[in-house]
C-alpha cells in the first residue's frame, strides 16, 4: 500500500484565509525569533498529506516560542477536542453503558416510571422498558441487568440508548432540539441517577481497564446480544495533545459523554477534571446525581434541553472557557474570546468546530454537514484526517451537500449553507485510507 500519511514538516504563513503552505526556508523562523533559551515544540508523525505541517505551522504560530504571537505574550491561546472517536477510537460512554448493564448498576425509576428519566422519551418506550424491567427490582434499587433473568430489561435499555428505539422498532424520543440536545446521549448519564460522581468515576474507569485490554475488534456480551468491546486512545491526537500543551495552549475537552466519565479518561492525555466539559448532571443535597441534567445560556437547570451538542456545545465552551454568561454563551463570540483550534469527528462538533479561528482538525467518519464544510473549506482553514485505526474507506457518493447535508432544529434536512448563505455543492471524499 502507497503510504499518504507522512508529510514533511513545512512552515506555513498565516493569511486572511488561513494556515497556508509557505516555503521550506521559513520554517522555525518563529521558534528563532522567540524567547531566549526556548524549546521549540515539533508536532509528531502519522497524520495524512500536509496535516503535519499545518498543525506544525499553528505551534509556531500560537506557541510560547513566539514572541509576536496573536494575543501577546501573556495569552494562551484556546485549543478544544472533542473526545469520542476524535482523541479515542469508539465511545467511552459506550463503554460505561455497557458496564453498567453487564454489572447491573442501573436503577429501577421513580415508581418504575421510565418518563422520570427523560422528558423526551416516548409513552411507547416507557411502556416497554417498565415491561421489560418492572418486575425485576424496586424502585431506586439496582436492576440486575447482568443476569438471565435480567437479559430481556438489558437488551431493552440497550435498544433504547443505542438505537432510539424500541426491540420492536418503535421511536424512544421525541420533541427535542436537533441544534442543542440528541435525548439518546442525555439518557446515559440521567441513567446514573442516584449515583454519586465518584462513584460513576469508579464505573468508569472499570470499564475503561477493560475496554483498553481487550484486543481491538472485540465485542462483548451485554444482555442477550454483544456489543463493541474495545477502545483505544489515538497516539497521534496524545502527541499532538502534550504538544500543544508543551508549547502554551489552553486544552480542553468538549464531549456528548457524561462528566464523570471522560474525566477519568482525559487523564490520559493529561487533561484534569478542570479542562473537562461532559453532560453534568444536577446533583441532590446528598450529592447523588439526579436525572436532570445542568443547563447553558438561557437554559435553566432541570430544563434538560441544551447539553454538549452542536450548538449547547458552543454554548458550554463558551461558559466555561471564556466565562460567558446568560443568553450570550449561545452566541458566537468575538474572535479574542474564541478557540484557535478545534478537532472533532461529528456534526456534533460542527458549531465549536466553525468558531475556531486558526486550523479546524476533522477526523473523516462520513458524516453529512460535517464533511461537506470541511471539504468546502470556503477560509482555508480546515484539515481533514482519516481516522487513525479501522480508517473507513471513500464513501462511494458525494455528501449531499446541496440538498439534505443540513438538520434543523426541527429534524428537517435542508442543504448546507456557508457564512453568506450560499449553498455549498455537493462534496466528493477525497481524505480516506486507500486499501491495499
């Protein structure tokens, strides 16, 4: 197989639209003019085509080495990953729910009323859930979920969270926001009610033993059918991650996972609990985690309408990092109070991804409005890679840009429109891993 990973490291100048390709002999001219005694900060080997030296050219750029970086000498500048199949391959929550079932840590609901645990979800999946659940345990106890007896409750919440639906096809959700909530995401950490966050932490990190021992590709048993049994960090998305931390940024994490989760896994590329932006839960005076989730902008608490998605990721970046408040986190900000960097694999990261004002990574796993913005790349300002394990091969249509690459905050689809509103045209994938 002819290799496109590995690219020269090339500087690159910076223009009005974006980090662009510059001649060989300027490279570490801003690691030489920086400060005395410096060590210039050089980004690892593995990605695809030019990735390497774009990101190369954003370290010299924005690094601590140089001394005329954007913001001045006394700013760090703001780096955001997503977390799911951006810095791992597969899903840490995921992993936790499946744990959880296959360890019978999922309590039985308030009056064994499934609707207690999401506004969205729908009288026909609450219906099945009690049936299939309702006998087994008490409210506010665990249901076994990890036993026979417990097999057709497991397969039932399983079929609930992994599918939005029902064993018999029937819609689990409805009513949400498109734009700022998936109720199918929200449903994992709402279903660590009546556990403390360091209690989940302990969950989590079972599982995440577990998922990093397994050998990749292999599933496990979780009720009566088997689910994805792996995970594993990205070598490259570390690197780059102790990098750019090496070199000044401010990293953070911004993920649709539960809280307590992804901190005990950001810790592995060296992010603390304090640069960790999961779904949060609102907690009961004894701390224990109640199924209402906490809220952003003009969202109360207990709204559960806005988390960690598309445009509630925005929001919560926005909130945390910049210190926004009010209605206004919701808002695009200006361009001193915004990340320079962003990666993420999804068109849930698409609105954090779009606020970025220096490079935007794009991991390729063929999703619609995702890749045709990455693809149209109107600024100049967007790199696409294709995963780093298990990449996927080119998708054989173009992204239907122009028609139905876009989701309203109704669920209707709609095309993909720029900053000006022009439509952006269909879009061929062109980033992939050619087979051998």
């Amino acid at each position: 197989m002819q290799s496109r990973w590995a690219a020269p490291l090339a500087l690159m100048a910076v223009t009005g639209s974006g980090l662009l390709l510059a001649p060989p002999a300027q490279a570490g001219q801003a690691a030489q003019a920086g400060e005395a005694g410096c060590s210039r900060v050089t980004v690892g080997a593995g990605w695809y085509g030019d990735n390497q030296a774009r990101l190369q050219q954003l370290v010299d750029q924005y690094g601590r080495c140089n001394p005329h970086r954007p913001g001045g000498a006394r700013t760090k500048p703001v780096a955001v990953f997503d977390w799911d199949n951006t810095v791992v391959k597969n899903d840490v929550g995921d992993a936790t729910m499946f744990w959880l079932l296959r360890n019978g840590r999922i309590r039985q609901p308030a009056r064994g009323d499934w609707t207690t645990t999401s506004r969205f979800l729908t009288p026909a999946a609450a219906t099945a859930l009690a049936q299939a659940c309702g006998p087994l345990a008490r409210p506010g106890t665990p249901l076994p979920t990890g036993t026979l007896e417990g097999a057709g409750c497991a397969d039932e919440l399983n079929s609930v969270y992994g599918t939005a639906a029902t064993r018999t096809g029937a819609a689990a959700f409805a009513g949400w926001d498109r734009r700022t909530n998936e109720p199918s995401y929200a449903w994992l950490p709402q279903l660590m009610q009546g556990w403390t966050a360091r209690e989940i932490r302990g969950f989590a990190a079972a599982a995440r033993t577990e998922n990093l021992a397994a050998p990749i590709g292999s599933a496990q048993q979780v009720g009566s059918g088997t689910a994805t049994g792996w995970v594993r960090y990205y070598d490259e998305q570390k690197d780059l991650i102790k990098g750019l931390r090496k070199a000044g940024f401010d990293v953070w994490i911004s993920s649709a996972s539960p809280q307590p989760v992804v901190e005990v896994w950001a810790k592995g590329v060296g992010i603390d609990a304090d640069h960790v932006i999961g779904i949060r839960n609102t907690t009961a005076r004894d701390g224990r985690l109640t199924a209402h989730l906490q809220g952003c902008g003009s969202v109360e608490d207990g709204a559960d309408t806005m988390i960690t998605y598309i445009d509630g990721k925005r929001c919560w970046i926005n909130k945390e990092i910049f210190g926004v408040r009010g209605a206004a986190a919701e808002k695009v900000q200006p361009a001193a109070r915004r990340q320079v960097f962003a990666a993420g694999d999804s068109d849930t990261d698409i609105s954090f991804l779009r606020d970025a004002t220096a490079l935007r990574l794009v991991v390729n796993r063929n999703k619609n409005e995702l890749m045709c913005r990455a693809y149209d790349n109107s600024d100049g300002r967007w790199i696409v890679n294709p995963m780093f394990i298990e990449p996927k091969q080119q998708k054989a249509t173009p992204y239907p840009c122009s028609t139905t690459g876009y989701v309203g905050h109704d669920g209707t689809k709609g095309p993909v429109l720029r900053g000006d509103a022009s439509v952006i045209p269909d879009q061929t994938d062109s980033v992939f891993q050619k087979g051998s």
